[in-house]
C-alpha cells in the first residue's frame, strides 16, 4: 500500500511525495532526519524469495558504484511484513523521455553531451570487478537535472558478469526498439548491448521516432531508417556514429563506452574540446520558467482527471514555446548577434524552438486515455483472405510506463451472459461498458486482440461458460472492434477454438479437434494456410496439447501438455514454431498439481499460469516462471491467495493484469489488480457470468 505523506520510514526517512509508482511498489521522495538531506526511497512490496533477491543484489550492485553520473545507495533495509527498501541519491529534474514529450526532439549538441557523459558511466561499469551491464537504457532512465547534469538511473535489471560466466542479478529488459537482438530469448549479452541502447536512445531523442526492433532487423523482417531520413539537419558524422553503435551484430558496434564517447564528441567541432577532459559535461537546463511545467511531469496522475489536468497544462505551455517563433524581424537579429557571441564563448545554454510532440513518439510514450464516452474506433474492413495490419514494434510491446491506481488506462474485451448468451462486450479499465460488439446466434466467447487492437478473433458457438475452456463444433471468427467486418475462418468439424493472436499480426495459434484429439495449430492469415505446431503423441504418456500462449516476439509458444494425468506447462523451442515437435517441459509441479492457462508477461521474461490440486482442496491459484531460469523447472506461487486468480491478462505496461475470479461460487466477474495483488479492483458486478478478460493494447493517439 502507497506510504501517506508524513510517514516515518526506519526510524529515519520522512516521506514528502511520491515521485513514481508502479505494479512492484512506489519511489517516493523522503528526507533524512539523520543527515538533513533528501533522498529517494525506493519500495519492493513483492516480497517473494526471487524478487527479494533481485532487489538486494540491486542495493549491492549499486552501493559500491562511484561515479559522477551514477546515482549512490545509502542504505538499504527491510521491514517485515510490509517490504524492502533501498535508500538512494534523489536526482532533481525531468528524464531524456519527458524532455522529448515537452520539446519532440533534442539538439544536436545536447544528444551529443547525453551520449558522450552515458557512455563514460558505461565505460566505468564494463571495467567494474565484476563488469556491470545495465541492461535496460531507455529515455525514461536517462535524467537531467536543473543544472543539466546527466544521470543513468533504474539499475533493476543490471547484471553481473563472472569471468565467462553471466549472474543476473535482475530480469531480462526487452524494449522494443532499445534492446538489441541478443537481448531477447537466452543469447548471451555483454557490454556491447548497452552500447546498442544507447545509439537506440539517441536515435529517437533525435528524430521523435523508436528505431525499428532490433530482433526484427536480425531476423530481415526490417531495416533501420537511416537517422537522417528523420531528421536531415543532424550532421553525417553524428547520425553515422549512433547507427554504427545500433548495428544488429555486435562485432559490427563500439566494443566499449570509450570508443562510443569519443565518436561522439568528435562528431561536432564545438565538443571536441572536450574529447580528454575529465569533466563533468552537462546539457542546456529547462527553459527558464517552465520548471513548474516539467515538475507535474515528474508525478504520474493518480486519476483519470489528473492525467487530463496534467496533459491540457502541457499543452498550454507547448503553445507558449510554440509562439515564440513569431517575434519581430529585429528580435530574431538581435537574437541571432548574441548567439554568434555565445558561440564564441562556448555556451550552451540556448535551445532551438520547441516543436508539438510528433505522432509517432505520442503513440508510444503518451498512455491511451479511457474515452468520456462510448466512442469504438472505425470499421476496419475484412476481406477473405485476412490481409494483416503490419504493426510496428513499439505497438507490440510499448514501453512500460506507469498506470493511475488499479488500472484506469485502456480498454479490456471480456465474455459476459448478463442479456442470455454468452457475448464480447468491451469496457475500459474502471469497468464502465463502452459497447457490446459481438451479437452471436449461439453467443460468442475466448476474444484475443489483433496487435494492432482494431479487430478481435473470439470462438462461436459458445452457448455457456464452460469451465474446460473446450468447445467442441465451434469455429474461429475476426471482427472489427465495432461489431463490423465479422468474418469466419477456415472451420473443421471437430471444433476450433482457445485463439491466440500473433505478434506480428500474421498468424493466430489456435487449439483443433481436427485430427481427433487436442493439438494446437496456426493460421496463417494472408492465405489461410493451416499449420499443425504440436504433436503431443510423440511424448511418453501425453493425451493431448493445447491452451497456447505466443511470447511478445512471436518466436516461442507457451501450452498445456496433458500428460500422465496432469497438465503441464511446456513450450516450443527456440525460434522453432512451424514444425510439430515434442518441444521442453517448463516446470515440474508435482504428482498432485495440474498446471493450466499460460500467458506471457509483456516483457517476455516470465511465464505466468494457475496451478490447482487435484483433491480440489483450494481454488485455482497463480504461478510464475523466470523463463530465463527454466532449467530449474521450479515455479513460484505468487502472493494473491484473497480470492481466486484464473484466466489472466496484463496491460500493455506489465504493471497491471486483469483475471476472472469468484469470490462466491454463484457469480465471476472481473477484477483488475497490480501484479502483487495489490489495489485490486471488481470491475463488473452483473448477476450473468462475466469471464474471458483480455487487455486492449496501447492505441494510437489521434493528431
């Protein structure tokens, strides 16, 4: 629960405001009664043994770091029953992120002075003993302060290097657009992927645009947009620099945060002064008068009405900029002969006008606001074949950003039979209904979201809620968000039905009846091939597979193995999703637990499931598995034992999911909470079964 202001922390730490809050805990902005001074406190409420090591191996990583663009840890401390806490420098001032959001883009010099002071912190973490890979360089954890000092902040996914050997001290950062390619899946990284998200951050913070995903690059799905197609007045040698330290292959990059610094200043006569300095370089601060502005920034809105507020203010003061460029003739010449006598003395502290935040960085750095009204997005229409919307990466995968209290933001589908049959309603995230959208003969149930979130495929027949999730003679359609569009997919007599969309738009994995018994399957949408992926018959004891769950790459499907009586979690090898194959056991739960319903976690680093005994002792309840550490096959019960936890979703953000649950056993409806259970909300109360929930994912902001 969120620490009131006031509270006294251990005895020592006052805390005066919260500076951010997300599904694991908050960061508040505390004083030191000891030391007079103020600090930020950062909280760890998911208290299980895997995230309680994670966030003290983050307190030793950074309490022995010593450098002038590094925070320091000064204490870290537990108090039981409520959390761990990590007592850290409070660094004043805005992120790379909110910087772009007020001025669209940066300068050059200021990318290069960003570049150059985040590079020579990297170069000090690579030659740590152990070496430090950070691991998850992004906008939001680059910050400047008032007086233009750069920070890299959020060292939760950092990790030590060993020799040869890699010790994660936190989970695997999949950013869409900031990882490089060996980031995701188990491929090995090393100082060399920070340097990728490096050139990432600055690509972006140059143009207004998320690089293409560098998976997607590897793979030869994309290429990177040359910088300067973005934004031709950024000079051949910078733009050349950050592609080369953005190349798909390592060996092609900067080897280390040296070799980046100094293309980067040397990219620019006005910083090459500063190639051998051993200086503190700093960036132009905000515009005089705006602190006010950036500071409501700097607090994420805890209502819908907050966030209103706070965008509406922005907007006022982007105007304000914005009308600066409609001074007089003479103003702009007197402007001009002092910035050629600054010049002369090396100040950098003017800034070109600032500009709208373009479309494509609102798209994915601004948090979908729920509409006032029932407002649904416009048909869409289908044709036979279902030529997929090609989604870019950053509509995939969004970056995570911070959601009001219990939600709030975006849209969630779910099944409802509140007026008889089963249908697909649509709501927002406080659980007002913005429509229904399927009106099916023989009702209509298990919708999943097109990545693009335009269209839903969902199952029919579906006349009741059926408690294994199998129906039997059903088909698969796609419909518009709208209720238009509505088109069946290829059917087979034996029944179709648990869908699951693809990543990239172009498939949906499917569990079949057709040959008999459970497989899962995939369409492929541009021709309506049929593919089978499993072939559950080939492992010793297996009766059948199905319940797939795609991971946020589209190179790996979670399922449900059912085998010697107990269903399993089991998954298809590595970039291996077009051949039937016996695949790998995730977790090993015992002789007297079934596992069931896998999903992903946005990031790509855990795989989450219920888990239930078969003497039917206790209600379904949730598991998690660090795919990164599956060799171990041992999962964790997260803490959410209130009530019963099935048929889970999370937001695009991963900070919050959305689950079924039936607190009586005459009703289940939809709840919305944190990913520790915490500020759990019931979003429908209906008397009819509410079930089926899936998240919307993040839409584009309209111009």
């Amino acid at each position: 629960m969120t620490l009131e202001q006031g509270t006294l922390l251990n005895g020592r730490y006052r805390i005066l405001d919260i500076l951010g809050q997300g599904g694991m805990g908050s960061v508040y902005r505390a004083l030191d009664e000891n030391l007079g001074m103020e600090v930020a406190v950062k909280e760890n409420l998911f208290t299980t043994d895997e995230y309680a090591r994670q966030f003290r191996l983050e307190a030793v990583i950074l309490a022995s770091l010593r450098h002038s663009n590094l925070p320091r840890v000064t204490d870290h401390y537990v108090i039981e029953g409520q959390g761990q806490y990590l007592v850290m420098d409070y660094i004043e001032g805005e992120d790379l992120r909110q910087r772009m959001e007020r001025q669209g883009t940066i300068s050059e010099e200021d990318a290069i002075l960003i570049g150059a002071s985040i590079s020579d912190a990297l170069a000090y973490l690579h030659t740590r003993k152990p070496p430090v890979l950070h691991r998850d360089i992004k906008p939001g954890n680059v910050k400047i302060t008032p007086d233009g000092q750069v920070f890299l902040v959020d060292f939760g996914l950092a990790k030590l290097v060993q020799g040869s050997q890699t010790t994660t001290t936190g989970a695997r950062a999949m950013t869409p657009g900031y990882s490089p390619p060996e980031q995701y899946g188990t491929a090995r990284t090393d100082p060399r992927s920070d340097i990728y998200s490096l050139g990432a951050t600055l690509y972006a913070a140059l143009t207004g645009v998320i690089p293409e995903d560098g998976l997607a690059r590897v793979m030869d799905n994309t290429q990177l947009t040359p910088l300067r197609k973005h934004n031709p007045n950024i000079s051949r040698r910078l733009a050349a620099a950050i592609e080369k330290a953005m190349d798909a292959y390592p060996d092609d990059r900067f080897q280390n945060g040296d070799e980046f610094r100094r293309a980067l200043l040397q990219s620019s006569s006005r910083t090459q002064r500063l190639m051998d300095m051993d200086v503190n370089i700093s960036v132009t601060p905000p515009p005089p008068g705006e602190a006010s502005t950036d500071n409501l920034s700097d607090k994420p809105p805890s209502t819908p009405a907050e966030a209103i507020s706070q965008s509406l203010t922005t907007s006022v003061a982007r105007m304000r900029r914005r009308m600066k460029k409609y001074v007089s003739a003479a103003t702009w010449a007197s402007l001009l002969l002092l910035a050629a006598v600054v010049a002369l003395l090396w100040n950098r502290d003017n800034l070109s006008p600032a500009s709208f935040l373009p479309p494509s960085v609102a798209q994915t750095l601004l948090p979908a606001m729920p509409q006032a009204t029932a407002t649904l997005l416009p048909a869409v229409p289908l044709e036979t074949p279902i030529l997929p919307v090609e989604p870019s990466p950053t509509a995939l995968l969004p970056s995570p950003t911070s959601t009001p209290i219990g939600g709030g933001v975006g849209q969630i589908a779910f099944v409802s039979t509140r007026t008889g049959l089963p249908q697909v309603y649509l709501m927002d995230a406080i659980g007002n209904i913005l429509g229904q959208i399927t009106n099916e003969q023989d009702g209509a149930c298990q919708p999943d979201w097109s990545p693009d979130g335009l269209r839903l495929v969902y199952v029919s027949p579906c006349r009741e809620k059926r408690s294994d999730n199998a129906y039997h003679g059903s088909s698969l359609y796609v419909i518009n968000v709208d209720g238009t569009g509505r088109q069946a997919l290829p059917a087979s007599l034996g029944g179709d039905f648990e869908p699951d969309w693809s990543p990239d738009g172009k498939r949906i994995a499917f569990t079949s009846l057709r040959d008999g018994y459970y497989e899962i399957y995939m369409i492929i949408l541009e021709n309506n091939q049929i593919i089978r992926l499993t072939k559950s018959q080939s492992v010793s004891g297996a009766i059948y597979a199905r319940m797939s769950a795609w991971n946020p790459y589209g190179t790996q499907i979670a399922y449900v193995l059912k085998r010697t009586g107990l269903s399993q979690i089991w998954v298809t090898t590595d970039g291996d999703v077009n051949l039937p194959k016996p695949n790998e056991q995730l977790v090993q739960s015992g002789n007297t637990n079934t596992d069931f319903l896998p999903v992903w976690t946005p990031d790509g680093q855990f795989v989450v499931f219920n888990e239930t005994n078969l003497a039917g002792e206790a209600p379904a309840w949730l598991m998690s598995l660090r795919y990164e550490e599956r060799a171990a096959k041992q999962a964790v019960r997260l803490p959410i034992d209130q009530l019963p936890v099935v048929d889970v979703d999370f937001s695009p953000d991963g900070f919050w999911m959305v689950f079924e649950s039936w607190p009586t056993i005459t009703n289940h409806d939809i709840y919305v909470s944190s990913i520790t259970g915490a500020n759990r909300q019931r979003l429908t109360t209906d008397p009819g079964y509410d079930f089926d929930p899936v998240w919307r994912p993040t839409q584009p902001l309209t111009p």
